[in-house]
C-alpha cells in the first residue's frame, strides 16, 4: 500500500515538473479569426489565474485553415510538448471530408475545448438587407445576386451552414456566389470593403465589430436567442425566422501525437483548473464562448463521433463518396 502511494506521488511531482519551457498555442490561419481567438483565450486567461508561470506565444500557421498546422504537428513537431494547437469544428469537418490528406482524427492527440460558439450571418451596417428574409429573397430572385464570404473552400465549416441554409430556403448553393477566405480576418476585411455582400462567421469572431457598429447580425446558428448581453440577445435565430439551421461550433486544442504522457497530463490538469477559475470564465464570455468543458479520452470520443457525423454531412451534398 506505501509503494502505491509513493509511485503515485512520484507521478504527481513527474505531472508537477512537466511545465512547458516555451508554451506556444498555434494559430492555424491568419491573425484575427477564431483559431487567434481561441489561442488568445488560453494565453490570457492561463497566465492570469497564474497556472502558467511562462508567457505562451501566440503563433500563425495558415495553409488550407488548418491542413498545414496539422501536418506540422504530425511530421516535424511530432514529440513538442511546448505546443498546443487551436482548433474547431471545422477542423473536424476538412478531415471528414478528406481535407487532410492520409491524416484524420486517430493522429493527434486531442486535449481540452476552450468553449462552443454560434455561426452567425452578418451584412456590413449600411448594407441594404436589413433582414434575412430580405437577403434570402434576393437570392431565391437570382442565386447570383449577391455574393457570399467565409473562411474555408468549399466543404467547410462557413460553407456548410452557408449551404444548408440555402437548402433551408429552396436554393441550391451551387448556383450562388461563394468566395473563399483563408482565415475569419480575411472575411471581416473583404466584407467591410465592400466587395462580398454577406458572410458567415463565428459569433465569438464578430463581437469587436458588432459592438463598433460596423457590422449587422442578420441571424444566430443556435437553437435559442443568446443572452450573452442585451445587444446580443436582440438578434434572431435562424430558427425562429424560419430556417431549421443550427450550428454549434466547438472551440479547443490539440498536441502533437507522440508527447510524452506526463506532458500530456500536465496540460490535461492545467485546462481541467483553468475552467474553473473567474479569470477563463470571463474571458470565454468576452469572446461570445459558451461553457464546453471536455478534455483528454471524453474530448477523444466527442471528436470521433462528431467527425463520423459530418462525414454523413458530407456525403449529403455530394462533397465526399
């Protein structure tokens, strides 16, 4: 009985030494989307509760929203125990629609969500669709009438509710005018210079623009009204208008497939307490995030069933055989 319990503090003092040198949390795209929301989330709120005793650097790895990094973390950083890699539910969907080459979900190690956020569609603020029956009428008109942005090609996470919402409102998406971003940023920037006429993006993404009154939220992915604050609860779901389209997004992180296990679980115990900590709360609501909290074999699992959905998805509208 005294063994066991020696071996056991042993584990914990090896869990206990096991702080990254240099954590870093890789962004898989450009700067100011929801992979650079979700890294900022961890290096915050990781170094206010004070559980990181060293400043993570925030790091960009764009290519194909997140093939690259992925790729990366497999092959060259395969044993880096330093990095934590952000990712979302359309991670999970480029690997269910073949996206990452001969990789899918068994090949990294999948640690801990940050939260779950909403898919929104959004117009610049002088924009003349002051609602989505507007917008969605127009495009029944003509599929060519307007165009729409998001981050990801064809298949994507943007994509996908882009699409069922056009099912939604009788309207094939291979008629309507899609233009393909590398990262959220790219979509702010190209939908406030006028040259898409809507997008769909992350509600936790679009807070800072909402709140400058740059943008207007035509609708919510959820299925009821957030009531994250007053401005936010005013906008209407998808749903409520007509459109049965709901998409949570998982926000979160994964390492690289061959760290060592006390690594690991260093990092599994550093999530586990952030959650529970004012300072993660606070800053999850800043960005529009919702409480998620599943980490190390339960986080596994939820990613394989999520990924075998939305390969059913996939097939759906023809993206995969």
């Amino acid at each position: 009985m005294k063994f066991k319990v020696f071996v056991s503090f042993l584990a914990f003092v090896g869990v206990l030494f096991a702080e990254p040198r240099q954590p870093e949390c890789i962004a898989p795209a450009k700067p100011g989307g929801g992979f650079d929301l979700t890294c900022k989330l961890a290096q915050i709120s990781l170094a206010d509760s004070g559980i990181l005793k060293k400043t993570m650097r925030v790091t960009y790895m764009p290519g194909g929203v997140g093939v690259v990094a992925y790729n990366a973390m497999i092959n060259s950083k395969a044993k880096d125990s330093n990095i934590i890699v952000a990712f979302s539910s359309g991670t999970l969907l480029n690997i269910a629609t073949g996206k990452h080459g001969k990789y899918n979900e068994n090949d990294v190690k999948w640690l801990a969500t940050a939260g779950v956020d909403y898919s929104a569609i959004y117009v610049k603020a002088d924009s003349k669709y002051q609602s989505l029956k507007q917008l969605l009428d127009d495009l029944r008109a003509n599929p060519q009438a307007l165009s729409f942005g998001a981050a990801g090609s064809v298949g994507g996470q943007d994509w996908m509710v882009t699409a069922l919402l056009a099912k939604s409102a009788n309207v094939n998406i291979k008629n309507t005018r899609y233009v393909a971003f590398e990262g959220g940023g790219d979509t702010m920037i190209s939908l406030l210079g006028g040259h898409i006429d809507a997008a769909v993006q992350g509600l936790g993404e679009l807070v800072p623009q909402l709140e400058s009154g740059s943008i207007r939220i035509l609708a919510i992915f959820s299925e009821e009204r957030l009531k994250l604050n007053d401005k936010i609860a005013q906008i209407p779901t998808a749903k409520e208008l007509g459109y049965d389209v709901v998409w949570p997004a998982i926000r979160g992180y994964y390492m690289a497939p061959k760290v060592a296990q006390k690594d690991y679980e260093w990092w599994l115990s550093a999530f586990e307490r952030l959650w529970e900590t004012p300072s993660f709360q606070q800053q999850r609501e800043q960005r529009a995030l919702f409480e998620f909290n599943k980490s190390g074999k339960e986080l596994e699992e939820f990613v394989k069933k999520q990924t075998y959905q939305m390969r059913q998805l996939a097939k759906e509208f023809q993206l995969i055989q």
